[in-house]
C-alpha cells in the first residue's frame, strides 16, 4: 500500500499515540512465557486481567484499572486452574464477570469481587467441561447475554450457556464443529474467530491456513477461501463495512493483509503485503471511526489504517513506534474512554522484557480540549444485552445497544427488558427502598422514624467469594511462613483498630443522647 495515502482528506491524519508514563502503568507483572498465539489480557472500564507465569498450575492478575504502579509480587490472583492460563476474555455485559480457558481442558467463569481480587480466588462460579485437550480460544458472543464460544486442540467447537444451573456444566447448548468417525479435519482446530455485528455468523482461520464462515447455529461452513495466495493467521469482521480481514503470510513469507468479501470468499477484494517479520500480526478494528490497527506479536510498532467501503479500501494513517516488544495487548471498550481527552482507542501493551504492562491512548488532535467532539464519539455498542441465549438460539437476530458515550447520557433499551436487566432494577429498587427506610449513616437519624410494619432488609455483600475465608496455598518455605504470620499480625491489628473505632463512635453516642435527655428533661 502506498505511504502518498497518508495524505488524503481525512479528520484522522493526526492521530498518534500517547503511552502512559511509568507511574501510570502497572510495573513488576510477570506477564506468561507462553507461545500460544493470543493477546493473554483482556480489559474493561473497571478491571484488567492480565495472564501470569506460575509454577504448578495457571493464574492471572485482576486489577482495578485505577491501580497503577508497582503491583506486589504478593498481591492475590484468580488461580483455579490445574494448568496454564491460555486465554482471558471479560463478559461484555457484565464487569464483574469474565471467563478463562486453560490447559488443563476446562473453561471457568469467575466472579470478580466489586472492591477487587483480596484473596487468591480458586472457585470458580461455572467449569465448563466439555473439551478432551487444551482449550486454546473463548469467545463471548456480542449480542446474546450468557453464551460462550470454546475451540480446542481435540477438534471442537462448542457453545456454552454459562446460565444453566450448576456449578458444572458438562454439556454444551451447541456442537459447533467436531470430529466425525475418528477424523479430525483441519477446520475443526481454530487459530482464531470473529463474530459479526449481530452475531448471525462466525469467521474463523483454521489450521490449514483458510479462512471459512460459519453458521454457528448450525455449524454449517458457509463460505471457504484459497490459500494459494494468503494463509490466514488471524481473522477479523470489519462492522458496518460487510467486509472481512485476515492476517498472515503470503507464498513468499511476507507479512500480509488481506480484505474479503464476507459472502463470496473465492478471490479476496483487497491484499498486500507489509514487511518480512516473523511475528503474529493482531488486527483491531473501530467500528465507529473506521481505523484499522495492526500490531505485531514481538514488534514495538502499531500502524494505523482508515478503511473504506470505496475502493482502493484501505488508506495508511501513520505509526506508533517504540524500542520495547510487546507480547499480547489488550483493548478498552469504547464506554471506558476518556472522551474528554479525545481519546478514541486505548491498548494495553504486554512488555515482558520489562515485566510492564503499558496503557497505549490513541488520541485525536483539536484545538479544542475537554470539550466532548460529537463527529468522533457516535452511537457505539454498550453493555447491555439485546437477547437472552434462548432468544439467539431460537433464530432471532438483534443487532446491539448503542450507547451514547456524551457524560450525562443515558438511552433506553430499545428491545424488551432481559432477566438479567430486571434482576439488576430489582435490586436497585430494594436498595433504593432500604436507604430511605434505614440511612446507614447515623448524623442522618434526625427526624427519622421506624416502620414497624417493614421488616428491613440484610446488608450482605452481593459479589460471591468477597468474604469468603482465605484460600491461599500453604506456605513453602519459612521466608512465606514469616510473612503469612506478619500479613496476618496486620490483618488483625487493623481489624482491632477499626474495633476500637467503632466502640469510640458508640461512646459517643451514648454521651449525645444522655445530653439530649437531660436537657428534656430539663426543659419540661
């Protein structure tokens, strides 16, 4: 593709890439030494899970996004998997839910405490069970609340209704793909899969190089290239164009990118190849301002590409460059973007030489600063489901809830409330009711009578293993012995201050209404 396209009219010419200093990214994270071909961290507005190198079993980070810095080479992980951790991916309509798949031939969901991982977390809210050999790739599916897409090394492809009761799920709602009478066909082990915008079909680029689409309903495959010319490594839905992209290589073993028309995969619409490296291209996509972002498993840089439905389709933008590799990267939703800022992407960049994981924001130059930029910001997915699983798998097709990312915005749902957006109002409206009921603090006693006919509501914490006894492993040697026994010299010392506290406030009180009575008392 020719570098003269840089300067074609376009409100995009001068974005550029403003990584987070030292102090704002997350320092001293020993980031996995797997090879496996995934981005090994995933992102939300309130976390970011990060995949760890352990010994004995697979781990990963969950930290608040705000928790920037140096993170403690003790500081509790998600640790229920008996093998290594090869993919993390956070549910898109719930923060607080996200699902790992591993060696050990298990998919787990886990629930993520809202005040943060305190405790290393080994029991999972759902283990999925269903794969033979090690699950490679987990995906959730982008309109339909609850369903989870798994591909392993043992030729299968499942879908998984993480709703169903039990903690362990043995029998998937859908076969996807699988081996027939003792064969295993290479479209049946995936390098990697991409649903469309309403999550109707399914690409994916497969052992032999191909890039096929499939009814994931079905498990019919729709659609097969050539790999005469290109050999797919990644695959990816272009929303908004119909257009589909690969990365991989060509015949000459240059680096290619390549753009397909979903419908007719005989001969692509568009292709070229970039440069002669070895590493694993990873291609990003914004549906909203149609920037095409290309980074490099082991490259320091990130080209950036405005696409097009008009022919010639792909236009250079400019590149980010830097001398540290990254390994994986993560991405931001859009709704968790500093809109303010006019930032329009932000990476999360794995740099294992230096055990950093590095916020990348891609951000837009205007003159104007703080102001929010209509034309750059449009309606965008959020995070409410617009279909149940047994909606979807009924065959009904919805496309997502947009969302306006302007602060103070908030739009309907404009498809019929879900169980999950119903549970979450009746919560809010018991929560609602017991803070108006009986106020938690007490200077707002005042004036306030109980109703002896309402029988009030129990605080408890609603996010599963927040207080649940520790589970950390036993110690292995005497330098962790001693510092279990000082952590815990701590924790009880802290537990005892806030005691002691708690009995100054209840003094207090006490006094305080000893003086209101003596001074009725001596007023009447």
């Amino acid at each position: 593709m020719s570098r003269h396209s840089s300067f074609r009219c376009s409100k995009f010419r001068h974005v550029y890439g403003k990584p987070a200093t030292k102090e704002h990214s997350y320092d001293g994270v020993p980031i996995t030494r797997s090879v496996h071909d995934n981005h090994h961290c995933s992102a939300n507005p309130c976390f970011i899970a990060v995949v760890t190198e352990c010994a004995g079993g697979g781990s990963f980070l969950v930290l608040p996004v705000h928790h920037t810095g140096r993170v403690d080479p003790q500081h509790p992980r998600v640790c229920g998997h008996s093998g290594r951790v090869l993919d993390v991916k956070w549910n898109p309509f719930d923060d607080h839910c996200i699902a790992s798949c591993s060696e050990d031939c298990t998919v787990k969901i886990w629930d993520i405490p809202v005040c943060g991982v305190q405790q290393n977390l080994t029991k999972a809210r759902k283990t999925l069970i269903g794969h033979s050999r090690r699950v490679g790739l987990i995906e959730w599916h982008p309109t339909a609340e609850n369903l989870l897409l798994s591909a392993a090394y043992d030729y299968k492809v499942l879908l998984w209704d993480v709703s169903q009761a039990g903690a362990v799920i043995r029998f998937p709602v859908r076969v996807v793909l699988m081996p027939v009478h003792h064969r295993y066909p290479s479209e049946a082990l995936l390098l990697s899969v991409s649903f469309n915008s309403d999550g109707s079909r399914l690409a994916a680029s497969c052992k032999d190089r191909r890039v096929r689409v499939l009814d994931p309903r079905t498990g019919k495959i729709l659609q097969v290239s050539s790999n005469k010319t290109h050999r797919a490594t990644k695959v990816l839905y272009i929303g908004g164009l119909k257009m589909l992209l690969s990365t991989g290589s060509s015949p000459w073993n240059h680096r290619q990118i390549v753009l397909w028309d979903p419908d007719d995969l005989s001969e692509p619409l568009y292709e070229e190849d970039l440069d002669g490296s070895a590493g694993v291209l990873f291609p990003f996509y914004d549906p909203d301002t149609h920037i095409l972002y290309l980074a490099g498993k082991g490259d320091g840089n990130i080209r950036y590409y405005e696409l097009s439905a008009e022919k010639p389709y792909i236009s250079f933008l400019t590149e980010y460059r830097s001398l540290l590799p990254q390994r994986g990267l993560g991405v931001m939703p859009k709704r968790g973007l500093d809109v303010n800022a006019c930032e329009v992407f932000r990476f999360y960049r794995l740099i294992a030489v230096k055990d950093l994981v590095e916020p990348l924001s891609m951000i837009v130059l205007r003159k104007e600063s703080g102001i929010f930029q209509e034309d750059l910001y449009p309606m965008t997915a959020g995070n409410q489901a617009a279909l149940t699983a047994q909606e979807w798998l009924s065959g009904i097709n919805r496309g997502p809830v947009l969302m306006s990312l302007k602060p103070g915005t908030r739009l309907a749902n404009p498809y019929p409330e879900s169980p999950a957006e119903k549970g979450l109002a009746f919560l809010q409206e018991q929560l609602a009711y017991q803070d108006a009921k009986y106020p938690r603090d007490l200077s707002d006693l005042s004036g306030w009578q109980p109703d002896e006919t309402q029988i009030p509501l129990l605080m408890y914490c609603c996010t599963p293993h927040c207080c649940e006894p520790a589970e950390r492993p036993p110690p292995t040697t005497e330098s962790e012995l001693l510092q279990s026994f000082y952590r815990q010299q701590d924790e009880i010392r802290g537990l005892r201050e806030q005691l002691n506290q708690k009995e100054v406030r209840i003094t207090q009180l006490e006094l305080e209404i000893k003086n209101t009575r003596n001074n009725m008392r001596a007023t009447f």
